[in-house]
C-alpha cells in the first residue's frame, strides 16, 4: 500500500484527475522533449467529455507554455485500461509523429500507465483492513502510529503542511466572496453561511459552521484555489471541514489533529488500494463517499473511540453513499459537487456518533464495503460517471 504522500496532494483545483493530473503529465512529456516545438494531445472518455469544464486543456496548454498543443477530443472512445485516458504526440515540422505516450489520470491526480499498478510507493506490508485491525491487535497500536511505524516521524512534517493548507482553504474561503467561474454564475455561499451560523445556538451554530467551512473550501476548489486532495479536488472539503470544526470548538491540539489527519489517510489508502477513488471509475461513491470514510474516522479517533469503532464509522461512511453519481452540471465541479461536500462533512460527524454509541460490533465490515462500492462503480452505467451524459448533468434549464 502506498504513503499517504501519495493520497494527500496539495495543488490547484477544480479537478485532481481533470486538471491536476494532465498538467503533471503534459509537464512530464514536455521535459522529454525540451527541443519540440509543437505537440498534439488526445483526450479520451471521461478527461474529453467533461475537460473543457474543468480546464483539461487550459492546464495542459499553461504546463506547454511556449509550445504549439493541439487538443483533439474524443469523448466516445473509452480505453479499456481506464475512463480518463490520454495520448501525447510529439512533432516535427511536417507534423509527423517523433514520439508518443499514453498514461492515464486514475484519481487523486495519480498517473499510471497501461497494465502498470497505481500503488507508486509501497511501504505497508498489508492491503486490507482486516489485516490492519490484526496488527493494531497484536502490537497493541492506534492506525495513527501505524501510520507513523511505517512512514516514519517525517511524516508529521508534511501532514503540518497538509493541515495548513486545509486551514488556509477554508479561512480564504468564508472571506471570498463573487461570482465562481463557469457558464453556471454560481454566487459563493461559504461567507453567508458563517456569518448566519454565528448568530444560532450553539448546537445550531456547529453544524451551521460545518457546512460554512465545507462551502469555503468546496468554493475556493472551483474557483482553481489551493487545496489538497482528500481523497480528490472534488471532494476536497470533507476533511478539513470537520477537523476544522473540531478545532474550533473542541480545541483539540495540533498533535491530535495530524494524528487524525494520519488516520484519515490510511482510510483513504486502504479505498484507493482496494477499490477506486476515481469518480470516472466508479462514479462520485469513491470520491465523497471515501471522503466522509476519512473524515468520520478521523473524528471518532479525535473523540476516543477504539480502533473497531474507527473502523465502524469509516465503513458507514461509506455505505451510505454507495450508488453516488458523478454527474456535474455543465462539467464544472459546482453543482452538485459543492454542495455534496457540506452534506457528507455532516454525515461524517453522524457516523462519527453512531459508531461511539455502539460497542463496534457490526455486521458488515470495511472490506466488504470496498468490494462493494467497487462493484457498484462497475455497475453504473458510463452516463453516470463523469461524463456530463446523465442525471444532473442533462438539466438544461440549470445553465
């Protein structure tokens, strides 16, 4: 299984596999070919049919600066190996081809090749949560030291860097106020939100504020800001919403929360290694679904559960967002997308409470729930994911 470097990505938004992951590849094809002067680009599935919502090409183009890029589209045509492919070309003056590469965005702003696995840095010897559980069992361990046994005390160096950037997100975004980018006109909602949610009771206000800080990240992602991936762009906000809120008004110290933020993180490997985070691949389920699994997690760590009820509140976290559509209006990540973040940041905190209610017995474990949702992606019709073809997606009247 991977690091967590690998999960936690901080970069610019709308899109970790849309944007953040073209521009990666186009300034790795460039570096190969520093003398080219001119190079065509092929977009595939998914990346071509919603890329002009969320800059596909305008990231690849600003990563090429200088260069001639020609971007060809081809929406229809679906490379086995994965929905967001791409092909580059290198050429020369006549416009013959001197060279090409095909790689493919597979979620969270990861590349990978065809046939070649995703996992770029393995460092745990185990895949799977029962065999995490075991070993939290016998050595007598919290995921969190798991974590830090197996990457090192280093890691807490860049998980500071990770929570300020979510800090930085979500205090940029309850102060920005305007129009988002894009066709749909959507006004920023965060600064409202906190400004109403300051003047409600106190168990009103929390969760007022939850979905403020959701809304100021989920907002400062679409309008290209700087974020980090938690599992993705699109469901960036999850995760710092509920640790910032838990901060706020828990005062749970640093330490704690990277902690918390480590635990998420190997939620998020244990998906990503065993299921998808992709929502070209299995629809918007492995993005906000994985993102409430962390989230909920995290807080049920911050909130002394054990490790079966951290497991409990990851697995429900996940169950009940299986069958979720990725289906942005226009291809922006806007409509439902902002908004889906503040309702699973709120979610997250119900598992969290469900889970320290019980005494983490449960029937269907976080295993079986990434099989699950894995399958159900598989199931979902191409409409469904990612590709502008269906549900929300068709609402006209919305644009």
């Amino acid at each position: 299984m991977d690091s967590i470097t690998e999960l936690y990505r901080i970069g610019y938004g709308p899109s970790s596999s849309h944007t953040m992951a073209p521009s990666k590849a186009a300034a790795m094809f460039m570096e190969k070919h520093p003398e080219t002067d001119h190079f065509r680009v092929t977009l595939y599935g998914s990346l071509a049919a919603t890329g002009k919502g969320h800059l596909t090409d305008k990231a690849i183009i600003d990563q090429m600066k200088g260069r001639q890029v020609e971007i060809e589209w081809q929406p229809k045509i679906f490379l086995p190996f994965h929905p967001n492919g791409m092909k580059f070309d290198a050429l020369d003056a006549n416009k013959n081809i001197t060279d090409s590469w095909q790689v493919f965005s597979v979620g969270g702003g990861a590349l990978a090749e065809e046939g070649q696995s995703q996992i770029k840095n393995a460092i745990y010897p185990f895949t799977t949560m029962e065999e995490v559980l075991d070993y939290c069992d016998k050595e007598g361990l919290a995921f969190w030291q798991v974590v830090e046994q197996f990457e090192g005390t280093s890691i807490n160096d860049f998980l500071k860097k990770v929570w300020k950037t979510m800090c930085d997100a979500v205090e940029r975004g309850i102060e920005n106020e305007g129009t988002l980018p894009g066709i749909l006109k959507l006004q920023r909602k965060a600064p409202n939100y906190y400004v109403k949610a300051k003047g409600y009771s106190e168990s009103l206000q929390r969760r007022g504020m939850v979905y403020a800080f959701a809304l100021a990240v989920a907002e400062e992602n679409a309008a290209g800001g700087l974020i980090v991936t938690a599992p993705t762009c699109g469901a960036c906000a999850v995760v710092p919403a509920v640790l910032y809120q838990l901060k706020k008004y828990h005062n749970f110290s640093e330490a704690r929360i990277l902690r918390a933020l480590a635990t998420a993180g190997l939620i998020g490997n244990l998906v990503k290694t065993n299921a998808s985070i992709s929502g070209a691949d299995v629809g918007c389920q492995g993005e906000i679904g994985t993102a409430c699994s962390m989230a909920a997690a995290a807080a049920t760590q911050l909130f002394g559960g054990t490790n079966t009820q951290i497991e409990y509140a990851a697995e429900m976290g996940m169950e009940h967002h299986l069958g979720l559509t990725c289906d942005p209006v226009a291809g922006l990540v806007q409509i439902p997308c902002i908004e889906r973040n503040a309702m699973a940041a709120d979610r997250a905190f119900n598992c969290c409470t469900y889970s320290l209610l019980s005494d983490g017995k449960h029937r269907i474990s976080f295993d079986q729930i990434c099989k699950t949702m894995l399958r159900t992606g598989k199931d979902l019709a191409a409409s469904y994911k990612e590709t502008a073809q269906g549900g929300l997606a068709i609402l006209k009247n919305i644009c």
